[in-house]
C-alpha cells in the first residue's frame, strides 16, 4: 500500500501551507515512501479523499482541511494526527507501516 498525503497546493491559509510542509518534510526526511495528491488539481481525488475520512473526523462545518494522510484507502489521519504520533514516536504505527525504512546500507 501506498502513502498518500492529500495537499492543496493553492491554499490561502498560511497554517495550512504549513502542516502540509512538515508533513511532507517528515516524510521526505526519515526516506518514507509517499505520494502526493493535490486535492486542488484533481476533483475526483478531492471528492474521494472527502468520502473516505471517518464521520468522527470530519468538521461540523465545511470540509476537512488539507494535509490528510492515507496509506491505501486507509485513513491514518490529519495534521493533528500525525504532529501526536511524531510526539509520542508512533509514525509508523498511525502511517500503517510495519517498520521504519533502514538507512544502515548507507552508512556503511
């Protein structure tokens, strides 16, 4: 399965440009294998990633704002989500994947 960090790349809202920074750094810094999805260019990925957030999760008001993580059609979370599992050091558990990437070939 696959990684997918749903993003818009046209947002107005500085807080959200940044949530999608730290997500995607994060990623792109511990080698995890992600895709992007700009939520802004493609309807039909906006609407899916709309569908397939938990009731729970989703705002009284408006829509779910951007970044949203998936792993598959596996919803791991949003930015909040993910800021709790960097603190408590379970990314790998809330992104679904089993271990983290080894990086011990490189070093050798």
């Amino acid at each position: 399965m696959v990684v997918r960090v749903y993003i818009a790349s046209s947002s107005g809202s500085l807080a959200v440009k940044k949530n999608q920074q730290a997500v995607v750094g994060f990623l792109e810094a511990n080698r995890i294998s992600f895709e992007e999805v700009d939520i802004t260019m493609q309807e039909e990925q906006r609407l899916w990633m709309y569908q397939n957030i938990p009731a729970e999760k989703r705002p009284q008001k408006g829509n779910p704002l951007p970044p949203q993580i998936f792993n598959g059609a596996d919803y791991c979370g949003d930015y909040e989500d993910f800021f709790q599992s960097k603190e408590t050091n379970t990314v790998f558990s809330f992104l679904h994947l089993n271990s983290k990437p080894s990086v011990k070939d490189s070093e050798s």
